[in-house]
C-alpha cells in the first residue's frame, strides 16, 4: 500500500500508464488521483475483510495479529484490525524483523495474550517460521496468513505435520465474483505460470504487467 501510494503522484505527474497490486491504501478513491493507473485487487483493505469475517465466524473472541516488519506485510497488519473491531473481536499484535530466524517469542507472546488464532502477514522463509514456533509451543490454533504469504507455496515451506489448520486468504482475482478489467487482460494476454500455486494476479506484477499491455496494444 505505501508503495504504490508513493507511485501515485510520480504515475500521475509523468502521464505513465501502470498495473498495481492494490490502491495505494485508498490513494485511488479520487480518481483525479490516479487517472491512469489501474489496481489488480482493488482497495488494499479488501483482502483483510475476509479474515476478519472468518474469525467472527468461528466465534472468536481474541485474535494474534503477527507481521514482519515490512512495508507489504505492515499494511496488511494494520488493515484488518478495525474489521477485527468492528466484529467485536479483541486483537493482540506482535511484530518480527525481516532479519529474523525464529519468531518463537512473538507467538509465545500472541499465546500468553489468550488469542485463540493468528492472522499472519509474512512474506518468504518466515511462513515456515511461524508454523514451526506453532508446534514448538504446542499452540494448536489456526493460522491465516495474508496475500503476502498466500503468493508463496506454503506447503513447500513447512512439513506436513505442520500443516493442520493453516489458511490463505485468496487474491481477489480468484473470487469468481469478482469483475477486475485487469484479470481480463490478464487472463487473456499474460502466459499462464506453471505452478498452480501462484496466484492469478502474480502473472501481471513487475514485468509482465508490461508484457500485458504491449500485447493488448498489438493486438488492438
């Protein structure tokens, strides 16, 4: 989110068209904003509604809210917190620097707070991380993780036997609901990856979103 919010005017100012992962932490409501940048997953906030809603769904009253500290997963961090309050859910947070190999004393600490699951926002090696502090700590709740962590293939970073009860919040270019332009033009252009566990709007970050474009200019 503050990335792309960072982009925002330099997009603007130089009359550049460009593909982003999400709207800048709402830089985008204005359209005036953002005249010519187009977001894959919508407002950044939306991919945290769904955990919260899952969380209430259980009937959880407290819920461990763990991130890296990194711009990417901070957001997301900070994000479903008011979705948390506002379903009457208590949260406690902890955070871990990138630099980390164990995050054992944060989930110790998540534990000791009485949460009775975790929303992890973590990106790369820590996935693996969080899992094993879990079953070090003999601390058998579930554990979702964010779009940062759901763009990697968690099984691939955790053994099986740590596998139970973990959960990934789906991009929302994989809700058949959903009705993105740019998952259009994804789907139609962007060559298909072949692992089936990268999400379907990884194909149209960095690179490929130019490969995107130049393709549906050619073939306009």
């Amino acid at each position: 989110g503050t990335i792309v919010a960072a982009l925002i005017p330099i997009v603007k100012r130089n009359s550049l068209y460009a593909i982003d992962i999400n709207d800048g932490s709402s830089g985008c409501v204005q359209a005036a904003s953002c005249p010519t940048q187009f977001s894959l997953s919508g407002a950044a906030a939306l991919t945290t509604e769904a955990p919260a809603s899952f969380f209430a769904s259980k009937k959880y009253t407290k819920v461990g809210v763990l991130s890296a500290q990194l711009d990417f997963t901070a957001n997301e961090a900070a994000d479903i917190q008011p979705y948390l309050k506002k379903a009457g859910i208590k949260y406690e947070t902890a955070s871990f620097p990138v630099s980390a190999v164990s995050v054992t004393s944060e989930m110790s600490q998540l534990k000791g707070s009485g949460a009775q699951a975790v929303y992890a926002a973590a990106f790369g090696a820590p996935i693996g991380y969080i899992l094993q502090a879990r079953a070090q700590l003999g601390w058998d709740v579930p554990v979702v993780f964010d779009v940062a962590g759901a763009s990697f293939n968690i099984p691939a970073l955790a053994p099986a036997s740590q596998m139970s009860s973990v959960y990934e919040t789906a991009f929302r270019c994989m809700v058949p609901s959903s009705n993105l332009a740019a998952i259009g033009l994804i789907n139609k252009y962007a060559p298909t990856t072949p692992d089936p566990t990268v999400p379907c709007n990884q194909n149209a970050s960095g690179w490929d979103s130019m490969m995107v474009f130049a393709a549906a200019a050619k073939s306009a």
